[in-house]
C-alpha cells in the first residue's frame, strides 16, 4: 500500500478516534479508578483484534449484512454499557492519599481488561467502520493481498486508539489527582455519557 493511501486513512480514523464516545468514558473512568489506565485500554484493543481478524477472513461483510446479528450485538452493547454506566454512577472515583495504593490486583485487572473488551467488541459501530470505512482504501489489485492490507490498516487503527486512549486516561488523572471532586464529577460525566450511548443505541434499534 503506498504511504498516500495510508496518510489518508489515519486522518479519516483520528477524526473517528478522537471523538468521544464509549471507548473515552471507560479509558477516563480508568485513570481516575485505576492504578494504571494500561489494562482498559489494553481490553478496548483487544476488543478492535477480534475485529481486525474477522475484516481479514471476510467474516466483516457476512456479520454486517446480518440485520438479526447486529440487533443481537447492539441490544448486548447498549446493555452492557447502561450496566457500566450505572456501576460507575453508583461508585464514583476516589483518588488516594499520595503513596497509597491504588487499582486493581489479581483477577480485578483481569476483570478491567474484560470490560474493555466487551465495550469495544460489543459495540457494532466498531463492526460498521470496519465494514464501511476500510473498503475504501483497500484496493483489490494492488500488490498487497486484501487481507494483507485489511490487516494494515486494522493495525494503524490499532495504535492510534491505544496512544489517544492512554493520553486520555493519562491526562485525567494527572490533571484531575488533586481536585477529588472534579474527579468525581468526571466519572459521573463518564458514568452518564456511557448510559447515553447505550440508550441511544438501544432507542435507534428499537426504532429501526
């Protein structure tokens, strides 16, 4: 793939990235809650793996085209993120003591990667922008074999999600570590953002 196609393609996906949405309430809730933001975003990548391998085989366009699949994995998205939203309302962040320790051990790490997985993996505006953005900057005759290229650019888009996410997460508990309720009003703000998402979602299915 030559390096203009690519340049195109990383502008259109920050565009994309950088808007806030699901991905951003959890990686903010993370820095806030968490000892490190590494493990939520760690989950949301993987979440976007598990959809660069299905565009690779081609499953992409089969799920996609699957009006009672995608019924299926919006109802089970936007219920999962009123569910996180709700959790994150109910228990808002509350930053430590300088030195004291902070997040999540053991199998509650593992329990922050899992979130970030479903929130990624169960949104189907993931699925769509695989389906929808990525054809066009594929090119079936060029040198590279489609899945080659498919895998590319799932790649770029990747790591442009795990640098936004990171400085997110970063940036608000830096910004924040000293202001305990300012943090607790962003988590709130994270917490309802996520249910906001997933009524939209759950009313737009509904409707539809």
């Amino acid at each position: 793939m030559d390096t203009t196609t690519l340049a195109a393609f990383l502008a259109v996906d920050l565009l994309l990235v950088f808007t806030p949405g699901a991905d951003w309430a959890y990686a903010i809730t993370a820095g806030l809650r968490d000892r490190s933001v590494v493990p939520a975003v760690a989950g949301l990548i993987a979440g976007y793996a598990g959809y660069t391998l299905l565009a690779v085989a081609g499953l992409v366009v089969i799920v996609a085209s699957s009006a009672t699949l995608l019924t299926v994995l919006t109802m089970a998205g936007a219920g999962y993120l009123v569910w996180l939203g709700w959790g994150v309302l109910r228990q808002p962040a509350v930053l430590p003591a300088a030195g004291e320790d902070m997040g999540p051990e053991g199998t509650s790490r593992l329990r922050v990667v899992l979130r970030g997985i479903g929130i990624s993996g169960l949104n189907p505006k993931a699925l769509l922008l695989y389906f929808s953005l990525f054809p066009q900057f594929i090119d079936p005759a060029g040198a590279w074999p489609v899945a080659g290229q498919t895998g590319l650019l799932g790649s770029l888009h990747m790591a442009a999600c795990a640098v936004v996410y990171l400085t997110v997460g970063v940036l608000a508990r830096t910004v924040l570590s000293t202001r305990p309720a300012a943090a607790r009003a962003v988590t709130r703000v994270s917490g309802a953002m996520m249910i906001v998402i997933g009524g939209f979602l759950l009313a737009e299915r509904l409707a539809g």
